[in-house]
C-alpha cells in the first residue's frame, strides 16, 4: 500500500481508510452550542459542528480513542458511535471506565504497549500507544492518561502514521524519534488554555509543532484539533504565521487537508 485517505471530519476527529480498515480517531459529532464541563473549574463551548455526520459515516472498523474523559475528545454522539466499532483502542483507565459502561470492544494500553488490528480480508495494523502529557508537568493527577498512536503495516515507504494525541511537547515525546520512523504525523495543535491556569497550555502550540516536526521528520505533518471549540487559542491563522517565519524545509512537511474532503496521502 502506497497510500492511505485521512478525511479531517473536525477537530480531533479524523477517518483514516487504509488497507481495507476504516479507522476513527477522537469521535466528536454533537453539534455547535454545547457547553461542556471538564472540571476542576475548566469549561467550553463548541463553535462548529462535523463536516459529516454520524449517518452519513458508513461502517467504522476501529476507534483510536486518546481519553475518554475529555468531551471535546469524546462527546455524547461519538460515544454513541463506539458499539458500533470493531475495535476501541484507548488508555488503560479508559478501557476500564468503557468497560464498566458496556462496552466489550475496547482495548487498554500504557505507553509503548502494542496491539494488532487484524480481520479477514484486511492488512494488519500494528497500533503502538505514544506518551501524552495533557498539561503541565505535575498535571497528571487532575487531567488524567492520555495516549497517542503509531500504526504500522508492511509495505509502508517512509514510515509509521503517527496520531499525537492530546500532549504539550514534553520529553516523553521527544523520545519518539529515538523509537519510530514517522511518515505521517497527524499533530494535535490548538494551544489549548484555560482562564483558572493562566498561561500553561494542555495541547501543542504552533511552536511546538514547529519544533516537533524539527526532531521527528515525518515525511508530512497534517494539523488537526485546531479549530471548533472556544478553549483552543491557536487556529489555523495562528499555524500558518508561525510556519511563515519557519525554516522551508520544516514548512514544506505541513499539509492542510480540506475540512470535510478525503485526501490521499502517501504512505
């Protein structure tokens, strides 16, 4: 396989077609309006809706779930989607709190753990959960675990397609190079901040996915989480004026995709 579509539905959410699997990544499908309560005094609004719809989806072979704790990572209608998945792969803590709710599809893994999506007439995917560090250091505790994804299949040229998840750039992802060949980076950017913390964010900034892309390498780096809700502080104006100022063969790696519209990219 020389190539995979990633339609960016919104926000977090992405569907990726490769190899026979359909696979879904952070499901937010509710529509603009809602106010959402992440606690510890942090709130939000949702400013824009899906580009599809969950009925207009089709079948959806596997969920890549970074928190299940977080609504603007998993809202009402994208929980309503997840019996209908093959396969939910998310953290440890998550699996337990899917499982006690219903769900028997979902799978539990700590950093660097892995798991094989695998069915009849599909290519494997090896899915290897990447760290995540949602806020600043010390955080942990109040906004809980938070995994990324690598996955691999044979046949890939220039490497793993690697979703970040929700993370600030800490070392547990500087480590990543050290690990895997990227091909593809699908960067969680929003410069996410909340009145109650001040200045520390809880997602990559422009910046950082400047700086990020510089030790990774991938061979593309695609920006999602950017856009559709009042807590994220950078959007794709605020990406494209950092890349402005960034070295040509950083910016060169950044690909925009067409909210909405799938878009083939090499693998």
């Amino acid at each position: 396989m020389t190539s995979m579509r990633i339609t960016h539905i919104g926000g977090p959410t992405a569907l990726i077609e490769v190899g026979g699997w359909r696979i879904l990544t952070d499901p937010t499908f509710d529509a603009p309006g809602r106010r959402y309560n992440f606690g510890w005094g942090t709130s939000s609004r949702k400013l824009a809706g899906p580009a599809i719809q969950p009925a207009d989806l089709g079948a959806i072979d596997a969920v890549l779930l970074s928190h299940d704790h977080h609504e603007d990572n998993l809202d009402p209608a994208g929980r309503a989607l997840l019996p209908q998945a093959g396969t939910v792969v998310t953290t440890r803590p998550g699996a337990r709190r899917l499982a006690a709710a219903g769900a028997r599809n979902a799978r539990g893994l700590a950093p660097w753990e892995t798991t094989t999506l695998e069915a009849p007439r599909k290519t494997p995917i090896q899915v290897t959960a990447t760290p995540c560090r949602h806020g600043p250091p010390l955080s942990r505790p109040l906004v809980g675990d938070v995994i990324g994804f690598a996955l691999a299949w044979e046949g890939q040229q220039h490497g793993a397609v690697w979703i970040s998840g929700d993370t600030v750039l800490y070392d547990g992802v500087r480590e990543l190079p050290k690990r895997l060949a990227v091909g593809t980076a699908l960067l969680h950017l929003g410069g996410v901040r909340f009145p109650i913390s001040g200045p520390f964010h809880y997602t990559m900034t422009a910046d950082d996915a400047i700086e990020l892309t510089r030790l990774v390498q991938p061979h593309v780096a695609i920006p999602i989480h950017y856009e559709g809700w009042k807590h994220f502080r950078e959007g794709r104006e605020a990406v494209e004026r950092a890349l402005a100022a960034a070295p040509p063969d950083l910016t060169r790696r950044f690909r925009w995709l067409p909210i909405g519209e799938p878009a083939e990219v090499e693998t």
